[in-house]
C-alpha cells in the first residue's frame, strides 16, 4: 500500500464526497418516521413477549402469579 501525504489524502476525500448522493429533507424524514414507528412496533412486541414469559416461569416455578 503506497503512502500518500496527508494534503492528497484530504484532496481525495474532498472528490469521494463529492460524489456521494445526499437524501433530501422529505426521504430524510420519511425514513426516521418509519424508523421510530418500527422501533415502537418491536419494543411494544418484546415487552409483551417478557411479560408472557415471565408469567409462565413464575407459573412453572410455582411462585405465585
């Protein structure tokens, strides 16, 4: 691997950032919504899930419901 200074490196970053494609604000906040709704969906979905499981280990268990 060839070592370049730290001047060409910067300059080579300058032109990959260029050419990266940047979402606009609606694909931005379309995306974070369905990320927030998707994380409420599965930590709604896991509480249940714990609650149930703790519910049958107590009952296995016999310590009391």
């Amino acid at each position: 691997m060839a070592k370049i200074s730290p001047i060409q490196f910067l300059r080579q970053v300058k032109q990959e950032v260029k050419k990266v494609t940047w979402p606009v604000k609606k694909e931005v906040m379309q995306t974070s919504t369905m990320v927030i709704i998707l994380v409420a969906i599965a930590a709604t979905f896991f509480f249940f899930v714990d609650q149930i499981i703790g519910w049958l280990m107590k009952l296995i268990l016999g310590l009391g419901v």
